[in-house]
C-alpha cells in the first residue's frame, strides 16, 4: 500500500510555494483554476473530461491553465464520483453487520409512501442485499450502558460467511452506538483482521445522532462507494506524486469545507456533492462582495443542473439529505450543503418517448461520446445540439474556436430523432427541447427557495456552469425573477469556488433536553469538547491557515413533534444563558422553514453541533477597466441568425466579446455576451450592466411567448 504522503511536507531545498490548484470534474468537462497568493493572480483551464481516466483531464485542464503541479502549496479536488457511484449503483460488493433483530431496519425504512395511489409504486432499494445483513449478538441501551456483551463469536461466525461471500466492504451499524461505540469499534477491529483487504466502516466514525435507519444508510452508503471512491483518490494522490507535487492534496466536502485526502478515504460520503457546494461557496463570496444578502446559485454543466441557497449573507446546509429522489430515496445523515440536482445539462438527451411525448434528461451523451455537435461519435439530439441549431452557440466559436462545432451533425439529430416523430420542423423542434429544459431546472430552484419558505421572486439569480448562463433568463422568467448576475469565468465557476473554501470540521452529538431543563454549563462542556476536536484536527493537518473560527447550532423542535430545525447560536446567547433568547430564535426559524409557529408551546434540544473552520487565504475580485454605456467597438463580433420563440422568429442578434466589456457598459436584449467556456444570452426585453467586478447583471424582461 502505498504511504500517504504527509500534508504540507516539502522539501527543505525548496522554497515555500503559495500557489493553489482547483479541479472540478464534471460530466462533461475538467475545469481548473490557479490562485497565486503571492501575485493575487488566477489562471483558467478547460477540458474534457476524461470517464476512463480522469485524471487524465485534470493533467489536461491545468496543461491549458500554464500552470505546474511541481511547486503547488495546495491542490484542490471536487468530483461527483461519490454520487455518480451510488446513483449509477457501480459500488462495491458490500456487507452489513447490526444488532440481532434488526437487520431488516434498513429495508423498512420510514415507510414513506408519497404516491399513495399508485399501483407500480416501488420503495428504496436497499445497496445490501438481505443475504448480507448479518446479524450480531450484543446490545447497548440509548443510555449507553452495556444490557448484553458483545459476543465476538457471532462476530467471526458472520466473517465466515462474509469471507465465502466475497464482499469488497463492510459496514457496521449497532443500536445506540452513536452514544457508546464500543461494541461498534472491537467489531471493527475484529472484521479489519478477518478481511484485511475489504473497506471497513462504522457508522459512529461517521455519524454521531440518533436515527437507525439514518445512520445505518449513511454507514452502508460509505461501504458501498469506498473502494471506488478510495481508489480513486489514492490515484490522484499517486499522479500528484509523479508529478512533483509536494503540497496538501485536500478534498471538497458536501458543506463546502476543505478535508485531507487520507479523510476522504475513508470517510467517502462526506464528498457526495463535493462539485457543487464548491459553486455555491463561490457565489457566497460572490454575495459578499457585492453586498448581497440573498441569491439562488444556479449551476449548469453538462450532465446536471443544481441549484443552493445563499440567504442573509450565508450559504445553507441540512444535516441528512435523500439520496435519488424522494420515491426511492437513501437518506445520508452528515452535513452538506442545501442543493437540489435534477438531471438536466447541456449533454441531456431529448427524445419522444412510447406516448409521445418530448423527454429531456436525464439520461446524458457526457463527455464520452458527447452531443452530436461534438462530432466524437454521439448521434443522439441534446440540449448543447439544440442552442446550436437555433444559433445561440456559434459553431466556431466554441471554447474560443478550440472545438469546432458541427452544426449539421446537430441538425441531423434533431430532425431524426425529435422533429420528424413529433411532425415540427427543425427550429420549433430546438426550442421545444430549451423550453421543456428551463421548465425542468426552474423545479431546481423552486426546491431550494419556494419550498423552503423563501420567495424566490425576490432573490438574485447566479448563473454559472458553462450552459448556465445559456438558459438563466428563461429559467428566471419561468419562476418571476427578476435579477440575474453571470458571475466572471462562469465555466469554471465551482473551480473558482474551491478557493474560497476553508478547512472544515463539522461536529454532532445527539444531546435530549427540555428547554425548560437545560443546563446551559452542561450543554458549554459539550460544546467545548466538540470544539477542542476540531482544533486538534486542524493541527494535525498541518495545512497553513490564516484564523480559527468555531459556530455553534442545535437541532430543536416543540415537545412531541418528531423532525427539528437547527438553530444557529450565536455566542451572546451563552454569555447571557438566556433561554427565552434561543426559544425566539428556534420560533423565528420554525416559522421561516414551516410559515408557523407556537410561541406558547415548549422547546427540547435533540443534538448540538459545532462547525470549527481554519480559513485559507482567499482571492479578490478584480475591478475591471471603467468605460462608457456602450461597449467599445474592439467588443462587437458582428450579429448571427438566433431564434427567439419571444419574438417567434429568428433576428440578426449583435454578439460581444465579454473580455471586450468595460465597467458601465450596457447591452438591451437581444444579444448574446461570447467568452472562452461559456455563453450569456440576453431575451428580448433584458437589460445588461456591467459592474466595477465584470460580473453582468441582468435585469430580466417581462415573460412574452408567441406560440
């Protein structure tokens, strides 16, 4: 096995490097982004991204970038592995060992039926098989005292047949460990030298909160995609090596945070959507310097389209998120990032389905053999097939010209397989595919505001991803919103977010108590002992840091009620130990997730959580050069055939250099704004700003459609 290499480690002839690497891979494309501390100075790649070898693209993306491994300080990775992993179901072979009696839980589940109704309703599918849930003889009471021993005999019996089995991984989920792990910890012992080659997982390593079916998901899901995700990162960390890199590798986690490599190993959950909490970090910072207090980030690649929260200056998080849809959900108890994905991306493949009727996604050409357009071999009609045929991509300007579209191919497509089984024509046809497209991301964004209590009409919309800014405005007319900022370098946005990110550690300890009972010196010393984990940890990681921050937060909810909210609390709140205090803020927070709440009725605290961050040197947004209202003449390349169903024709549209544009300068729509990965597309009726950072700011146009 080979030796993990020691963070921060460098040699002492060297000097001390402040350059930081980013890669984001996504389906389609690897983008990359260097940070250079010293200068304030941040570089771009763009390639595609490679599914046989990924790394492959990495190499290739931070080749365009004119950047080196050798000498990096720090290498930054967010991929959607993890969750393509347990989606795809391409994980490993993997076991179970619980309580004896319970080994059914994690099939039962919650029992959620959301379509009472239907008859060809289908519930989870478990990632083990009942065969390998195997169960073990002890038990600990949810007080965390020992009611039977564990019997290490039934643990060797149940290693027997996982040996005969062939298994690649084992999870391990015993009642109430959360409180006392020990049963679960000498199991592992026990299982590590019965199968010294099979990943091994506990669910207290990974979860410390109450919930069996939760916490044994989240155990069985960290099994199951290990030894893919695992190998994969040992790669990297491999090719990093070769490649002269002496620096921290760290991972992006589900919240946004930094952690080590050797964590991500072993902890492989916590990276399920490492790729987009980077973008919504981004448009975080993004919110910050322009003083925004709340923001949608819309991301579109060309798999995907995922959509967070920015709200009163901060990103949100959940402590469990379903995995897979509501109807057939897997729940994953840790802390990550707000985001709802649906499964629409410039690759998205439209077709006409048994009934007739026009699907778009989820299914994706990817990257391998990828849109028709592409010409590497895909002959099936996408979206990217669609914003070409109706002249909002230019075919020789794609990627600045590095990748020469096809447009017949595109055409091809979508005559054969959408307007010839539908009776359109060729343009109605390439709409048709947009509109069904933006209707299907806008759910997206309705996930992350609308349903979450928050009026989404009057939030900003970010639009990032290289086909965000391609369909922001359509999707903003779809909800009612009525402010769009396409943030500088969109493409390589989520990237461009990793360097915002901090090392990060989250906490949790499932902690009952009644409002009315609480010990505010008993719930201190929890606190500081969660605290005093997280400094220990940002210690051993030997990853240079500019401060120390600690949050607090507690799961509450009324007496008798079953799921909680969390509650950020601030210090004051302790200094005072106000109890009426923290009940207003637990209603404000009720009533903002719920649109209710009950003053008069009692409170209890279910778990405590503490976040301790080491913040990393983070770049500056650029100011731009400062001209007039309108742009340059360098700027204008000329107009182009486009097709908007708004005016229900296509019109010779002006198309400007973005890297042209000047602060103050400003386009009325149509238009379209061309950079390197990415292209903003201005409906009719749209207003454009650029502001001091060259971000566009979109004033969107009232909804008009000629059908």
């Amino acid at each position: 096995m080979k030796k993990l290499r020691p963070a921060g480690r460098r040699s002492s002839q060297q000097a001390s490097p402040r350059i930081r690497l980013a890669a984001d891979i996504g389906g389609t494309f690897t983008d990359i982004a260097a940070f250079d501390e010293r200068t304030g100075r941040l570089l771009w790649g763009k390639a595609l991204s490679t599914p046989a070898r990924l790394v492959d693209g990495i190499s290739h993306g931070v080749e365009k970038a004119g950047a080196l491994f050798e000498g990096a300080e720090a290498f930054l990775h967010g991929s959607t592995i993890a969750i393509n992993t347990m989606l795809e179901r391409t994980g490993a072979k993997t076991a179970l060992l619980t309580t004896e009696g319970f080994r059914d839980v994690y099939e039962i589940g919650r029992i959620n039926r959301p379509d009472a109704y239907n008859l060809y309703f289908r519930k989870h599918v478990p990632l083990v098989e009942r065969a390998l849930r195997l169960e073990v003889r002890e038990r600990i009471t949810a007080e965390g005292e020992i009611r039977v021993a564990l019997d290490e005999a039934s643990v060797h019996a149940a290693c027997d047949r996982l040996e005969a089995a062939g298994v690649a991984a084992v999870a391990i989920m015993f009642l109430h460990s959360y409180v006392n792990p020990a049963h679960e910890t000498r199991t592992r012992e026990i299982v590590h030298q019965r199968l010294p080659r099979a990943f091994v997982t506990a669910s207290h390593e990974l979860s410390r909160e109450y919930r069996e079916f939760e916490r044994c998901s989240t155990a069985v899901a960290n099994a199951y995609i290990g030894p893919v995700v695992s190998e994969y990162v040992r790669g990297i960390d491999e090719h990093l090596d070769r490649s002269g890199f002496r620096g921290s590798f760290l991972l992006v986690q589900s919240t946004g945070g930094l952690y080590e490599s050797h964590q991500a190993r072993t902890e492989c959950v916590r990276m399920l959507e490492s790729g987009p909490a980077a973008g919504v970090i981004g448009a975080q910072a993004l919110c910050s310097a322009l003083g925004l207090a709340d923001a949608v980030a819309f991301d579109m690649g060309g798999t995907t389209a995922k959509a967070g929260v920015i709200y009163r200056g901060k990103a949100l998080t959940t402590g469990a998120a379903l995995i897979g849809g509501y109807n057939q959900a897997l729940p994953v108890q840790i802390p990550m990032m707000d985001i709802f994905e649906v499964g629409t991306g410039g690759g998205s493949i439209a077709a006409v389905d048994a009934s007739g009727a026009l699907k778009v996604g989820p299914q994706s050409a990817g990257a391998d053999p990828g849109p028709a357009c592409y010409a590497l071999g895909g002959t099936r009609a996408t979206v990217t097939d669609a914003n070409l045929v109706l002249g909002r991509l230019g075919a020789g300007r794609f990627l600045s010209g590095e990748m020469k579209l096809d447009a017949r191919a595109a055409e091809r497509a979508i005559r054969e397989h959408v307007a010839e089984p539908l009776g359109l024509d060729l343009i109605r046809a390439a709409d048709g595919i947009l509109r069904i497209a933006a209707t299907a991301m806008s759910y997206a964004v309705k996930a992350v505001s609308t349903e979450r209590g928050l009026d989404a009409a009057a939030f900003a919309l970010i639009a990032y991803g290289g086909a965000g800014p391609l369909h922001a405005s359509a999707i903003a007319r779809e909800i009612g919103m009525q402010r769009i900022i396409v943030p500088r370098a969109p493409g390589h946005f989520c990237a461009f977010g990793m360097l915002f990110s901090d090392l990060r550690y989250d906490f949790v300890r499932t902690w009952f108590t009644r409002l009315a009972d609480v010990s505010f010196d008993a719930i201190e010393a929890v606190y500081e002992s969660l605290i005093a984990d997280g400094k220990k940890a940002l210690q051993a990681s030997g990853v240079r840091t500019e401060a120390f921050a600690a949050a607090r937060a507690a799961d509450m909810r009324y007496v008798g009620q079953e799921h909680p909210v969390t509650v950020e609390l601030p210090a004051e709140v302790f200094r005072r130990r106000n109890r009426d205090a923290l009940k207003r803020r637990f209603d404000e927070e009720h009533l903002q997730r719920y649109g209710t709440c009950a003053p008069e009725e009692p409170a209890e605290i279910v778990s405590l959580r503490a976040t301790v961050t080491g913040a990393m040197k983070k770049p500056r947004l650029e100011r731009i050069p400062r001209g007039g209202r309108s742009p340059l003449s360098s700027a204008h390349r000329g107009k182009r055939g486009v097709y908007f169903a708004e005016l229900g024709k296509s019109v010779a549209t002006p198309t400007y250099a973005r890297e042209g544009l000047c602060a103050g300068n400003r386009i009325a729509g149509p238009a379209l704004v061309e950079e390197h990965a990415s292209t903003t597309v201005l409906l009719p009726g749209d207003r454009l700003r650029v502001d001091e950072f060259g971000n566009l700011v979109i004033e969107v146009g009232r909804r008009s459609l000629l059908v």
